[in-house]
C-alpha cells in the first residue's frame, strides 16, 4: 500500500512539474504549450461546465475564457500557492460564476429565451461543489510542504491519528505546551494556505 501511494505522489508531483514547464512556455509565448494544457484541460473543464451551467454552449464559452486567461496569466502563476489544475480550476470557478450571474441578468432582462435561472442563488451555487474539497485538499498539501517535519508531525498525529495533544506530547516525548505550540503554527500555516486558494479551511 505505501509502495502505491508513493508511486501515485510521485507520478502526482511529476504531473505537476511537467505543466508548471508548460505554463511557463507559454508565458513565453509557445503556441504549442497552450495547446498541450488545452488538451489536457478542455474535456474536464467542459463537463465542469455543463455540470455548474447546465448549458453546452456556455460551457463552451467557459473553456475559451479559462484557456485564454490561462494564456494571459502565466507568468503569474506561483507553484508555491498551489498546483497549476488547483489554479486552473480557481479561474473556472470565477469564469463560471460570471458567465451564471450573465445568463440569470440575461432572463431577468428578456434578452435570453426561456431558460430559468435562480439569480438569488448565484453566491450558494458557486460554492457549493466538489471544486472547494478539490481546493480545500490542494491547501492542505501546500499547507504540510510549507511546514517543518516537527510542526508536521503534531497535525499528521492529531488529524490522521486523532491523537489528543497529551498523548501527542507522550508520542513524542515533548512538554505538551511545545505541542500546544507547533498545532498553533502549523493550523495558521494551514488556514493562510486556504485564504490564499480562497476556500475555507
């Protein structure tokens, strides 16, 4: 079982590395690097669309405008903050939210044809799938790189253990104020890793 984990994390970190490279190509300028992470995005971002849209054509429009953000930003594109399809995906949520708030003025107005949209519950609907545990997973690993093995170690133990922080201490053999101390730094570390993606920790 840890043989296929790490094999799955090792595969999952050279995913990650191979589309930083072509982020940065096509930050570049390379038509062709755009047109990789087109490949490897269109389909997934055109069912998220359908799936949050309810609108082929306007899952389509949601891929265009994703592909072409994606070429505007990427030299802004930070590895540190999270990975390159935890970013893709911000910027889908933000583009899907968008085209929604469009297509519910769109009837209000009577410019749009008889599809119904509930306006007032654009802000719940935006949040309220699988996207935010896709984001809430991607600031939990960001959050555990960025920490030292010890500061690690005691939320490791309390979260996947469910270890009190007195047995944690006797785990360890550390005074439990030092593990009060470590969960403190390292829940802040994983809460400013949320805000960064911004989901909710």
């Amino acid at each position: 079982m840890k043989r296929m984990r790490g094999a799955r994390l090792a595969d999952r970190a050279a995913t990650d590395e191979a589309e930083v490279e072509l982020l940065r190509r096509a930050a570049r300028g390379d038509d062709a690097a755009l047109a990789e992470l087109y490949d490897a995005y269109a389909g997934v971002l055109y069912g998220f669309g359908v799936r949050r849209l309810g609108h082929g054509q306007l899952a389509e429009e949601l891929v265009q405008s994703v592909m072409t953000r994606l070429w505007r930003r990427a030299g802004t594109y930070d590895p540190r903050r999270g990975s390159v399809r935890t970013w893709v995906f911000v910027i889908a949520r933000s583009v899907a939210v968008d085209l929604h708030r469009r297509r519910a003025r769109d009837v209000a107005d009577g410019s749009r044809g008889p599809d119904r949209v509930d306006a007032g519950r654009v802000d719940t609907w935006a949040t309220s799938d699988d996207l935010d545990a896709l984001l809430r997973a991607e600031a939990v690993r960001a959050a555990l790189d960025r920490l030292g093995r010890d500061h690690r170690e005691v939320l490791e133990l309390a979260y996947f253990r469910s270890l009190t922080q007195q047995e944690i201490a006797g785990r360890l053999g550390v005074p439990l104020g030092t593990v009060k101390s470590r969960t403190y730094y390292a829940l802040r570390a994983l809460r400013l890793a949320c805000e960064e993606l911004g989901v909710q920790p």
